[in-house]
C-alpha cells in the first residue's frame, strides 16, 4: 500500500475517534447493507455467524464496538511498540473494521497493511478491560481482502491435509529430501525465490535445521500401547497437531512418555488436521470439516472408553480446538458437539501438575543449565496458561529457573507471519532475544511448535549457546533417568 492510502487510513482512524453526527454507525444487523466493504452475500460463507467473546456472543460490528478507544493495549501491541503507528496498533485495526462496515471506509484495500501486519497473539486482548476479540475481528476483515487465503502453498496444504492426508505426507517427505541435498539453500542463494515472488519460501527453508523421514503418527500408529482396541478406559488421549507430527516429531514422542509416566496409560486419537490453517486463511468450510472430523472420531472413542481429556501440545492448536464451538454458532446440530469436545481439550503446558511431573536427574539438570520460560502467545493470551508450567519448572530447575522479562511478547512467528512479514518478525523477534540474553538462558522452554521454529532460528544467529526446547521435551529429558 502506497504512503498516500496510508497516510488516509491514518487520517481516518483518528477521525472516527469524534463522534460522525452525520453518519451515526450503521445498526448491527445492517452487515449487508451497500456501502458495507466486509460483507457481501456472496461472501457470506468466508465469515463466522458470531464471535463469542468474554461479554458474550457478539456480531462483528458489537465485538469492535466494544473497543472505546482508550489505548490501553497499544503498549502491549508488539508492532505498536516498533513502529508507533496507529494503524498497525490493536486500536487502529479495530477502528478500521469498524468503518469498514459502517461504510466510512470505502476500500477494503486501505486496510490491507493494517489487518496483514497483526501477529494474532492476542497480547491486546488480555490487557483490554472489554477483552475485545481483536485477533477474531482481524481475521474477519481479512477474510475480504481480494484473494485472501487463494495463496498456492495454503490451497495446497488444506487440500492436502483435508483429502488426502498420505499424499500431503508422501509429498512432504519428497520435500525434506530435497531440504537434506541443499538445493533449497542454493535457491535461495542464488534468489530463486525473490525471482519467483516468493521470499517467505527462503525463511521457511532456513527456519528449521532437521526434517524427519518419519512422522509421529507413523510411529505412534504402531506403539501397541496407544491402541483403543479392547480398552474400557484412557486417562487421556494425544491429539498430535500438525508442527508435531510433520516437522517436530520428537516433540509428539516426548508427549507421550511424559504422559505414560505422569498420568498412566492412554490412547492416540489418530487425528487429522485441527484446521486451523484453514480458519486462518479464510477457508472456514474447511475448518468445519476439520474440526466435524476430528468431534466425531472423540465422540467414536468416547462412546468406547468413557470421559478422558484430549492432550494436544502445540499451543496454537489447542487454543483452536478450544474455540470450536465459535465454528458453528449457526449450526444447532454441531454446535453442541463442538462445545463437548473443546471442553476436553487441554494443552500439555496445564496438564500435568508439579506433584506428578517426576524429579530431575542432577544430570540432566545441569546440562539444561539456567532455565527460562517463553509464554507461547495462544497459551497465555488465547488459554490463560501461565501458572501451571512455571510451577513445574521451578520444581525441575530449582534455582537454575529465570524468569524472563517481558516473557509473553510475541516472539515474531506466529504461524506464517515470520514468512509473510520477515521484517516485522525480526524486529519482533531481536526483542525477544535481547530479553533471553539479559537472564544469560542456556535453555528456553516453548510450548509451541511456531516459538520453537523462530526461537531456535535466532538464537542460532544471535546467541548459539542457548537453545529453544519444547516444553514436553524438557520435562522428558530431565526426568529421563540415563
């Protein structure tokens, strides 16, 4: 977007701060009305029925009315913090959706910067008294942007992902193959992917040193013990999320042996995938899909085993999976179906109390050396998971443990964002890093597979003698007894 637009979308937001006594904000049930940029009928299926927020279920327009404007979030919006622009603050963003569907604002694309350049974390949302949902009403005004979620890659992936799982697999291992020659880091070398248009490709390629031949569903599939068959009860079952299975493989396997040994015997679920990648490129039918998948095959095993929580551990998925019910506020069928199996779904960072999380082998401990936590955006903004992983590891890493200064910002990836936003993500990204060198980390523990992913990507550049871990790995390589 051109700085002309920019400096108009700048103009008007601080102009819908007064009162419009010429043009009153339009009622909420007028989404379809003719000068409204984010509805039109034929695009009603890219968007969400309701929002259910804190104050209750709310349209679109009601959830950004709720914003009044106050700015207590901009210090804690992290691309506020960098730039000091309005119109890439949780305010700004929120006032532009507003306007967009009174009408005031006439082009969706004068929002397009705006609503691209939030990292979703939900760090707005916690500090606002109203709890307004602006990572939900971000995505509602993306989801209007001109070919929002017809990216290649995103089409392909939930196409892949939904139909057909193995060949998503065959074809992602043909990719890691190709990763293991180095031809991928010549491209990039050589600009390959800038010629092609596709910069974000070279980040995503770089981000991740290893890559399994072997996924953890694979390996799972055959451990005779996560197997339903002939069982009358779980004490839990592991929903493995897609970073997990496909990319983090050891962090699906510590999962479950810390689950063994914590909470006795469970079961895989043998899920596919959450849908959030769908949710968040705006292809929300299939999200459904995903999810009426994933609610039927609980149900299926609920039916065998009775009640029994469902342990994801990726943290972004869980916080997902957690809002299904928001998936289906217009269907009376699913959406109680959707609202039992959210209710089950626990993230690993909550599951598992101090008294049952073992003992650290001295060993183990002093390798880890000194200790900190990263709060993972989805689990301390999107679940309110702060407690509880902070107790266990104070227990693990005794005096060793550090608290890290401003531990929930965001550590800049955010799913895609550290591949569609590079510069963003690594201003948001050196913050974070100057703050795990401040406490002199040897180890910083992460609870999404995202964090993990950009984390160890830049202590690599910056600060090579820490390393990022999972939280489920942490937990178990200092209980592991050698």
């Amino acid at each position: 977007m051109n700085d002309e637009k920019l400096a108009g979308g700048e103009e008007r937001i601080k102009t819908a701060r007064e009162p419009d006594r010429e043009q009153p904000p339009a009622p909420a049930h007028h989404f379809h009305c003719e000068v409204n940029e984010l509805y039109h009928p034929e695009d009603a299926g890219r968007h969400l029925g309701a929002l259910l927020t804190d104050l209750g279920e709310r349209n679109l327009y009601d959830a950004a009315a709720q914003c009044n404007r106050c700015g207590y979030c901009e210090t804690s919006c992290p691309t506020y913090m960098l730039t000091g622009r309005e119109t890439i603050s949780a305010r700004g963003r929120n006032q532009f959706v507003r306007m967009l569907v009174e009408g005031r604002a006439k082009n969706i694309a004068d929002a397009e910067e705006s609503l691209s350049t939030c990292l979703l974390c939900g760090a707005c949302s916690s500090a606002c008294y109203a709890k307004v949902p602006t990572p939900d009403i971000v995505l509602e005004g993306r989801r209007a942007l001109t070919g929002y979620g017809e990216n290649f890659f995103a089409r392909a992936a939930v196409a892949g992902l939904l139909n057909a799982p193995r060949l998503f697999a065959f074809w992602l291992k043909l990719a890691y193959l190709a990763k293991k020659t180095g031809l991928p880091r010549l491209a990039a070398r050589m600009g390959l992917y800038d010629f092609l248009g596709m910069p974000g490709l070279a980040e995503a390629e770089s981000s991740v040193e290893n890559t399994p031949l072997r996924f953890a569903s694979e390996l799972l599939r055959k451990d005779a013990e996560l197997r339903p068959e002939g069982r009358r009860q779980a004490g839990w079952a592991y929903f493995a999320p897609c970073g997990p299975n496909y990319l983090f493989t050891e962090v699906a396997l510590a999962t479950v042996r810390v689950l063994k040994k914590s909470s006795g015997a469970g079961v895989f679920i043998d899920n596919q995938c959450c849908g959030l990648m769908a949710h968040n490129y705006g292809r929300l039918e299939d999200a459904r899909e995903f999810a009426r998948r994933n609610i039927a095959r609980y149900e299926e095993l609920k039916a065998e085993l009775g009640e029994f929580p469902v342990i994801a551990d990726c943290s972004s998925c869980a916080a997902f999976m957690k809002s299904y019910e928001q998936l289906f506020t217009s269907d009376e069928a699913w959406r109680p179906r959707a609202a039992a199996f959210a209710a089950a779904v626990k993230d690993i960072l909550e599951f598992i109390p101090p008294g049952k999380a073992g003992h650290a082998a001295p060993a183990a401990a002093a390798k880890a050396g000194r200790v900190t936590y990263h709060d993972s955006c989805r689990a301390c903004h999107g679940q309110g998971i702060r407690v509880e992983p902070r107790a266990v590891l104070r227990k693990l890493a005794g005096k060793q443990y550090r608290e890290l200064p401003e531990s929930d910002w965001c550590c800049g990836g955010a799913g895609a964002f550290a591949f569609t936003q590079p510069e963003l993500s690594r201003q948001v990204l050196d913050r974070k890093l100057r703050n795990i060198a401040s406490v002199q980390a040897d180890t910083v523990v992460v609870g999404a597979t995202s964090c993990l992913a950009q984390i160890n990507s830049g202590l690599r550049a910056a600060y090579p003698s820490a390393r990022a871990v999972h939280y489920s790995v942490f937990l178990d390589e200092v209980t592991r007894e050698k």
